[in-house]
C-alpha cells in the first residue's frame, strides 16, 4: 500500500474504534469520549500494538505516515490551546479577585508541592529525567504536571453534569482560568534558554506590541472575519514562540490569551471547541499514544503513575479544602470543586508532550504521567456526580 492509504487506513481507525467503545460500552459516565480516544491511542502504540503485532505496527504507522499524522495532530493541539487561552476571563477573576486567587492559589501551589516531592526521587540515572533537564526542570515540571487543571475538558464535564452555566460552574471556571495561566507561566520559565534568551526577549518584545494591535484591529473587524484573522494570529504566534526556542504551544496560548472571548458569540466558541475535538484532536491522541513506551518495564511505570496520582489527587483536595475553610464555604463545596480542578486530561498531555519534545523527561515518564492524566479524568464524574447532589439538594433544602 502506498501512503496515502496507510494514512487512510490510520484514520478509519482513528474515528471508529474509539467511537465504537465508547458507543458500544456506553463508558461516558467514567470514561468519555475524549478518555476513550486517548486510551486507544496508547493501545495502538508501540507499547501495546507495536510490542503485540509489530509487523502489522511497522507496516500501518511507517515514518511517513507519522510524520502525516504528526502535522495534523500540531495544528489541532495549536487550535486547542489557542482556544483555551481566548477561554480566560481575567476580568472575572479580578472582579472576584481574593476568593479567585486565594482558591487557585491553594489548588495550585500544594498539588505543585506533593508532585515536587514524588519527583524527587525519581531524579539520577534511573532512566525517568531527560537528558537536557536540569534537577529543577525536572521537579517543577513534574509538580506542574500534578498541579494542571484541564479547563477545556472541565468545561466539557460540567456540561455534562449541568453545572457549567451555574454559579459554582462560574467559579470553578474562574479558579482553573487562572491557575492555567500560570501553568503556562511556569512552562516558559522551564523552558527557556539562556543561550536563546535574546531570541526570546525579541520574541516576548514583538508579541507585547503585536497584541495591541490585533486587540484594536479585531474590534474593528466584522464578526465574520475575526475567526479568519485570529487564525492567522494564532499561525504567527506559535511561528515565533517555537523561532524564539519556547515552543509553538506557549505561543499558541499566548496568541489566545491576547483574544478577548466577547468578540465571538458564546455558541461560536462552544461549537469551534467541539468541532476541533471531533475533528482533530483525535489524530493528536493517536500520535500521543505513539510515544508511549514501557522501556522501564511495565511495573515501574504504573508504580510511578500511582505515585503521582495520588500526589496530584490528594493535592488538589487538600489545598481546595484549605480554601474552603478559610473562605467559609458550605460543607460539601470544597469536596465536589477540589474533585472537578483534578481534572488533568488534555491539557496535562499537552504540558508534557512540551517536556518530552524538549527532552526533559523521559519516554518512561511521559507513559507514567499520561496515564495519570487519563486515570485523573475517569474518576471526576463517578466522584463528582453522588456528591454534587448532595450539595445541590442541601441547598435547595435550606432555601426552603
């Protein structure tokens, strides 16, 4: 078969086995469909499918057709941080400043720390720090890792459980807003290069009197031609984010960032995040699961990924929860939204598909981190789902 077929062949794949597990195992209340995605791409990696049938592997995902696969999975991960960054409302934060930076504060500096720690001895020659990371790289990353909330797909789960319109959906929106962006705060900071450093200046520089004028330009525009022009901001900024040596996804959030969400209309952005998950991110899922590897063997992989689960779990909670009570919230409120900012999913993979590319960890540790992130996402509906009832009719029965 030539390549033009492989790469069919590997997108039927793409959009019918998942879809069909997903349909058939009706798995959406512990696994969505996003969930599903990603878990069949780490099935038809090299290490399960590649180390199962690695004929049929080699001849279906051969060099070019990754390399096809590759160049729709970047603009569809570009598209998906650009949105989340156009997602932010830092005018909502501000309004509501001390409970929103006191609770996203809490949410991310304790699961940062307990990640920290359940890094710490995962540094040396064991085979899970990249060559190019520094020690610190590598502990912040990873902390960063257990502390990521993953907004777009929150926002997909309290849809899902009718809260997303609702006054605790708006708050919860408000506390991940925030504390993604300083995820990719952070990421810069690991990532950049002092023997860059003046291309990243010129870069940040350039960007900071771009976004003035495209700010004052998108006002201008017509409705129908915003999405056309931001998509080209969005090219030109991932463009020179990667030229300047900090990654086309910094500056694809970055370019995002600068977009303020009321220039569209609030379905036309539901409707591109929906579309872009429908139609391109699944090709990215599928090249996330070809660079999961077992190389340290299957048991310290998943020895690792519970550590580091229970670390951004118990994180999470725990600094939520220390929100809570200083800010005097209802019983119950601090369990359901601690339970909803864990949520790792796509965002998480795309932090440390950045940290693998920039070969600060490992294979071993990228696998270990996503099926953290996978297992993170799973149980926020089963946990969420019983207790937020409960605080809903709690509520209902004190306004009566």
């Amino acid at each position: 078969m030539n390549t033009v077929e492989l790469f069919l062949i590997a997108m039927l794949v793409i959009f019918t086995v998942p879809y069909l597990i997903w349909r058939v195992g009706r798995t959406d209340y512990f696994a969505p469909l996003v969930v599903v995605q990603i878990l069949t791409g780490i099935l038809l990696g090299p290490g399960v499918l590649g180390a199962a049938w690695p004929e049929v592997y080699q001849s279906v995902f051969n060099a070019q057709v990754i390399q096809a696969l590759n160049g729709v999975a970047w603009w569809a991960v570009m598209l998906f941080v650009f949105l989340s960054g156009v997602e932010l409302d830092l005018r909502q934060a501000w309004v509501y400043r001390r409970e929103t930076g006191l609770t996203a504060g809490l949410a991310l500096l304790v699961p940062l720390l307990a990640g920290a720690l359940a890094a710490w001895p995962l540094l040396g020659p064991g085979g899970w720090m990249g060559p190019q990371a520094q020690s610190w790289q590598f502990i912040a990353g990873i902390g960063m890792a257990c502390a990521v909330t993953a907004l777009p797909i929150l926002i997909l789960l309290m849809e899902k459980l009718g809260v997303f319109r609702e006054p605790l959906g708006q708050r919860v929106l408000r506390y991940a807003s925030l504390d993604d962006l300083l995820i990719w705060a952070v990421l810069a900071l690991i990532l950049l290069d002092w023997t860059r450093v003046a291309r990243q200046g010129l870069f940040l520089l350039a960007f900071a009197v771009a976004s003035i004028g495209i700010r004052a330009l998108m006002r201008r525009l017509p409705s129908r031609d915003r999405l056309y022009v931001a998509l080209a901001w969005l090219a030109l900024c991932a463009l020179g984010g990667d030229w300047s040596g900090l990654h086309f996804m910094v500056g694809a959030f970055l370019a995002g960032v600068v977009i303020d969400a009321d220039l569209f209309e609030r379905e036309q952005l539901d409707q591109l995040r929906h579309t872009v998950l429908m139609l391109v991110m699944p090709v990215f899922f599928l090249s996330t699961g070809l660079r999961t590897q077992w190389t340290m063997g299957g048991t310290e992989v998943l020895m690792v990924a519970a550590l580091l689960l229970v670390a951004a779990v118990g994180g999470k909670l725990l600094g939520v929860h220390a929100a809570g009570k200083l800010l005097g919230w209802r019983p119950g409120e601090a369990t359901v939204i601690g339970w909803l900012l864990q949520t790792k999913a796509l965002i998480m993979i795309i932090f440390v598909n950045v940290l693998l590319d920039k070969q600060m960890i490992t294979s071993a540790m990228f696998t270990a981190l996503l099926l953290m992130a996978v297992a993170s996402t799973m149980l926020t509906v089963p946990m969420v789902s019983p207790r937020l009832r409960a605080l809903l009719d709690g509520a209902a029965r004190t306004r009566a």
